[in-house]
C-alpha cells in the first residue's frame, strides 16, 4: 500500500483496549476541527468533527476532546479493534469568514496488537 | 454508487514535464478539492472548486493549476516538474463547498518525478 508517512508517531494498543491520540494545533482563530483516518492505500476517511462552540462530542465508539485554552485535541477510540489500524490525522479550520481551507496535522499511526 | 475515481492512479515523470491529473467526483457532488501528500509535509491544500470556480487556493507555486468542467470533473496540472512534486495526489468530493464532513477521498494518484 501507499506510504503515508515514514516518520508518524506510533502507537500501539491491544485489541480491546481505549485509544487515545493526540494532536496540537496552532490558530488559535480555528473554530472547526476534524479527525480522518487514512488506511494504507486509501484516501483520509472523516470520522467525527468538533467545532469550538464544543468541548467533547462522541460518536460511535469514538469521542473527540477539544481544549482550546492550550489548542489541544485527541480522539478517543473504545474497544480499539484491529479494523482500527490506520494513520489517523487531525485537521483545522476557520469557517467563520471567508478563505477557510484545512490544515491538516502530522499524523499518528495506531497500530493494533491482537 | 461509485467513489471518487481518480486516474492514472501511478504516474512517473521527469523533471522539467508536465503533468495533468483527473479527479470524477461522487455523482452529484459539484465540489472538488485537491491535497498533496508527502512524507515530510503531510496533507496540503492545494485548491478547491465548486460550479466550476476557484473557490480557495492553498500556497502552493503557479505551477500548480487546476479547473473544473461542467459535469464537476476535475482536473489539476502542475509544469515544470520538480523532485520535490513527487506526492499523492488526492482529491475529494462533497455535495457543498466546505462540507468536509460530508467530503468523500478518492484513492490518489501517486506521482514520481525523477
């Protein structure tokens, strides 16, 4: 498959165990936030988004966190399965006004031990 | 219903050519945005059109150029290839503009530039 990234964080979970990943971002004027997983091969998947009015929306099996006091974010993942493995990204945005476009993080790879 | 479709899905060219890439969206999706992904930088606005208008621009050089037809494809060209274009090529589709949680990603279109 595709090589998203050669040096993406890593973290491993056993399956059955909560995930939890982390991403910082840096406008603090972004007031839309979104969590895509990209599996090896595939285009970035949307799986939960966040705007700032908000601090915590949950999903299934997934709940994103937003703390805008230090502009952090991190999705949590219940039950991780190995159907979950993938590099997950987070993504910001500005849609109040005009010229919003996505500013994607790093990347982390999740990587699921059965 | 059929995906994102983009073609070709590997492309190798040299330094100095150019390169037109297509992107069909969902049926009925009249926005389409482009993303480059590399190692080293990750995911990249490139641009995004919708009712065959520039919509938004990323910062990227004029060497990278795009449009979109009536029937919504689209297509993005980049000239005077650089080792440094080297990516994946994404494009995603949505029903609005900025409905990134209702966008849809086709696979890619991996390009080498040797």
């Amino acid at each position: 498959g595709e090589s998203v990234g050669l040096h993406l964080p890593t973290l491993s979970v056993q399956e059955g165990d909560n995930s939890i990943i982390n991403c910082a971002y840096s406008n603090s004027a972004s007031d839309y936030f979104i969590w895509y997983k990209q599996e090896s091969g595939k285009g970035p998947q949307f799986i939960i988004d966040i705007r700032s009015n908000m601090d915590k929306r949950q999903g299934q099996r997934v709940t994103v966190l937003l703390n805008k006091t230090v502009k952090h974010l991190s999705l949590q993942i219940a039950a991780t399965q190995p159907g979950d493995s993938a590099v997950y990204f987070c993504a910001e945005s500005r849609l109040a006004g005009s010229g919003d476009k996505l500013t994607f993080g790093t990347g982390t790879r999740l990587a699921v031990r059965p | 219903k059929a995906g994102v479709t983009q073609t070709p899905r590997y492309l190798i060219k040299t330094r100095g050519q150019q390169v037109t890439l297509s992107c069909s969206p969902i049926s009925g999706h009249r926005s389409v945005s482009w993303y480059q992904q590399t190692p080293g930088q990750g995911l990249q606005f490139l641009f995004e059109y919708f009712s065959e208008t520039q919509r938004n621009k990323g910062n990227f050089p004029g060497r990278f150029s795009g449009r979109q037809f009536s029937n919504s494809r689209s297509e993005m060209n980049v000239s005077t290839l650089e080792l440094g274009d080297s990516a994946l090529y994404l494009c995603a589709s949505s029903l609005k503009p900025s409905s990134y949680n209702e966008q849809f990603f086709g696979p890619g279109t991996r390009l080498t530039v040797l």
